[in-house]
C-alpha cells in the first residue's frame, strides 16, 4: 500500500512535470506562409498564447490545416539587450476557430517545431 501511494504521487509529479506551461503574452508577431491560393503571405497579429509546444494568434489570412507557418516575434529591448532581436519560429497548423466578431478572423493554433532561432529578423 506505501509503494501504491508512493507511485501514485510520482505518476502525478511526473504528469504534472510533462504538461507544458502556457504564457498568455499579448506580444506583437509577424506570419508567414502559404494561403489557400497557394500564394506567399505575411500578416502582423498578437500572440495569444504560448507554450513550449504550441501557440495561439488570430489570423484574417485563409490557411490550409496542418500548412506550416513561420512566426517572428521582436524580444523585449530588457530581454535583448537593447539589440533588435527577435524569436523566430515555424509550426504546423493544428486548429483553426472562427472569432464571432470578426469577419474572416480565425484563432490559429500551431504546434511547434523543436527548434527556434533568436536573431536579426524584422517585424
């Protein structure tokens, strides 16, 4: 019985330990990819939210399901040491919800790739 508990706070810890930890950050950021028409595009938004895994922005941009965007988000000067850097990162689309509101305007939700560049990239 001392093992089962024991192993069931592990399980928890370790549950808990895996799920990714979401950061709502209004934070301007730049799109871009291939819409419907299979045209380049590149529009400015607001990230919603964002997690080691996924993140969320709105988009006016029609997009297919699981096309791969770029996002290209300017650090704070305080994070870049008053050097224009930004984070660059890509991401397949995995959601796609309409905003009432606002006509043609989605909630995107992207999965992120591993890897990620900090760099001189413009917004």
């Amino acid at each position: 019985m001392k093992n089962e508990k024991r192993n069931g706070l592990n399980r928890e810890k370790y549950q808990e330990k895996k799920e990714a930890k979401i950061f709502e950050m209004p934070l301007s950021l730049k799109v871009s990819g291939t819409n419907l028409e299979g045209r380049e595009f590149e529009e400015a938004s607001t990230l919603s939210y964002i997690s080691s895994e996924e993140a969320s922005f709105l988009l006016e941009t029609d997009v297919e399901p699981s096309s791969l965007l770029k996002l290209i988000i300017p650090l704070p000067d305080s994070l870049a040491e008053g050097q224009p850097l930004s984070l660059v990162l890509k991401g397949k689309v995995i959601s796609m919800e309409p905003i009432m509101n606002k006509k043609n305007t989605k909630k995107v939700r992207i999965r992120l790739d591993s890897r990620y560049f900090i760099g001189r990239e413009e917004v």
